[in-house]
C-alpha cells in the first residue's frame, strides 16, 4: 500500500462570478457512459475495500473490464478513431482538483516528490497518520502521486482521473462549487447535466466539454465525498467523448475501489 501524507491543500483561487454564469445547462439527467458510470459506482465503502482494491478481482468485472478493453483496441485500430483529434492528458492532464505535474514531465524525485509511478494494489492520502482516501487504478494507467493527490492517466492518454483532499471545504456543496472552478481552468463550452446525489451521500457533477488546450470534445464526471471529521475529498474523471463508451466499465471500477476515512476505520 502507497501511504502519502498530506499537507494543506492550497484553496483554489476563487471568482465572484458564478461558476453556472460562465457554463451552459445541459439540463438533463445522466444517461450512461462514462458519466453514469461514476454515479452508478461511486459507492466505495468496505465492499469497494473487500472487491475494488484488487479492481477487477471478481469474475463478472473481469469479464466486464476485458471485454471493453478488446472493444477499445478494436475501435483504436479503426479509420474513424486513427483521424479523428485526440487528447493526450499525460501531456496536458485537466487537474480540476488542484495544480498537478504531468505524467510525462513529473519532477524527479530529487527535485520534487511527486513522481509517475506503477499502480499499487491501493494508494492511499493520509492526514496525521490517518487514512483519508485510497483509490485503486488499472495496472496499465500511468499513476503520479503527490502529498496532496493522486492522478492516473490511462495507457492511451485519453482518460484522466484524480483523487485529492479538498481543504477548507466546509460542506460537500461546497465541494462542488470548488470542482466547477477547476473544471472552467481547463475546459470550455461546458454544459452540465443534473447534479446527482448517489445512495452513499456523494454528490456528483457530470456533463460535457471542449478541453482548452486540445480543443478535443470531453465528458466529465466529479463526485465529492464527505470522509468523516469533516474532511471533503474529491473524485474527478475527464475523458475523450469519442471513447468514453470503452471506459464506461473501467470507470464504474475505478469508483468502486475509493474508500474514504470512515470506511478505514469501519474495516478495524
């Protein structure tokens, strides 16, 4: 297990002007893909401990994960996919949660801690000795952990996820607000969907997106979890609208491996 300890995350800078003022409202419900795939997994807890944190570890997810990763290979060797822009998030990763290094240009260690390294069984933040959140990712993702953090691009570059801590954060609508805020750092042409609140407690932001950078059409999904003792944490995915049916299961698992602080305390 990867233990890093976390220092205060600094707040990111807020605007006067509201978020929504500067994003349009799909105004609908969640429908499927990668979004209603968050909703549907982000439920964690000492099942996620027990079957998430060796992701793909139950026979039906095998099954489920294989199958759209030969779904995704077949699509990837396809003309449509070959001409069609792309995103590369290990080039230019969309961390909406707080500032964080690419995977391609991390510091080396003896400059800087965070650093792009193979996925463990789980990683886990901790904060005075104390878990706060693990995540587990696919063993193919390209992982940089940080004090604060934890992201994961996937092996092709078009799906990108993190997990951090979302400091001075009183409440999880708080929480959300802070996510819209860095959603608009790095995407544009946003339109939200409805908020959804999962049977766990998470609120869960989801919608779609222009990355600014690659111009690439993305969709989002952002969950925020209250981990007990007041700590808020945050979940964030953004992947590429043109694949995000290949990911859709690989998402759900992800989500399904996140335990927050209660959870770790509920397995002693």
């Amino acid at each position: 297990m990867t233990k890093l300890h976390i220092l205060w995350v600094p707040a990111l800078v807020l605007v006067m002007l509201a978020p929504d003022a500067m994003a349009q409202r799909g105004g609908g419900a969640v429908s499927g893909g990668v979004r209603g795939a968050m909703v549907g997994g982000l439920v964690g807890g000492e099942s996620g401990a027990a079957t998430g944190a060796k992701i793909g570890a139950v026979t039906g997810a095998v099954r489920s994960v294989g199958a759209e990763a030969q779904a995704r290979a077949q699509y990837q060797a396809s003309a449509a996919y070959q001409s069609a822009p792309r995103s590369d998030f290990n080039q230019a990763p969309p961390a909406v949660l707080g500032d964080a290094p690419s995977a391609a240009t991390a510091p080396s260690a003896a400059t800087a801690p965070p650093a792009a390294t193979a996925p463990s069984p789980e990683a886990v933040l901790q904060k005075n000795g104390k878990p706060v959140v693990g995540v587990t990712f696919p063993s193919d993702w390209k992982q940089v952990t940080g004090d604060r953090y934890i992201s994961a691009v996937s092996a092709d570059g078009q799906a990108y996820a993190m997990i951090a801590p979302l400091e001075g954060t009183a409440d999880k609508q708080g929480g959300i607000n802070r996510v819209k805020q860095g959603l608009l750092q790095y995407l544009q042409d946003i339109k939200y969907d409805d908020l959804t609140e999962t049977k766990r407690g998470a609120l869960v932001v989801t919608g779609t997106a222009k990355g600014k950078k690659a111009g690439v059409d993305v969709v989002f999904a952002a969950g925020v979890l209250d981990a007990g003792a007041g700590q808020i944490v945050g979940a964030a995915f953004v992947v590429d609208s043109r694949i995000e049916d290949y990911y859709k299961e690989t998402i759900r698992q992800i989500c399904q491996t996140i335990r927050v602080g209660d959870d770790f305390a509920a397995k002693k």
